[in-house]
C-alpha cells in the first residue's frame, strides 16, 4: 500500500512507490502498486528518495492518482 502525506501545498511524503516514471519541475509521475501517482505544480523537486520513501518539495496545485 502507497501512503501520500501532504504538508499543506509545500511538501509531498511518499512510502511505498514502485519507481519514477517522469519528472520535471511542473510534473511527477510515480508508479505505485497498482496506479499511478501524479503531483503537479510549480518548481517541484524531488529533495530525497530511497527505495521505499521519497519527499517532494514545490509549489503543489495537484496530486491525484491515475490509472
């Protein structure tokens, strides 16, 4: 199971992702178990990631899962 924590529209913890599937500064796209986690918004960065974890950072307008 994925677990998203938004920190107001500033922050973005994620646990339990697949990979990376792109990114960009206004766009990520994550694959998850079974979708795919989209976080748009405005100078993202991805500030840390393992391979379980990974904390995002930016200006966030949007985060919904997609399939």
């Amino acid at each position: 199971m994925t677990q998203v924590i938004l920190y107001g529209n500033k922050s973005v913890h994620i646990d339990g992702y697949k990979s990376i599937i792109t990114f960009d500064s206004e766009r990520l796209c994550i694959s998850c178990k079974n979708k795919i986690l989209e976080i748009k918004g405005k100078e993202l960065i991805i500030d840390s990631f393992t391979g379980v974890c990974m904390n995002i950072s930016g200006y966030i307008s949007d985060v919904s899962w997609v399939n």
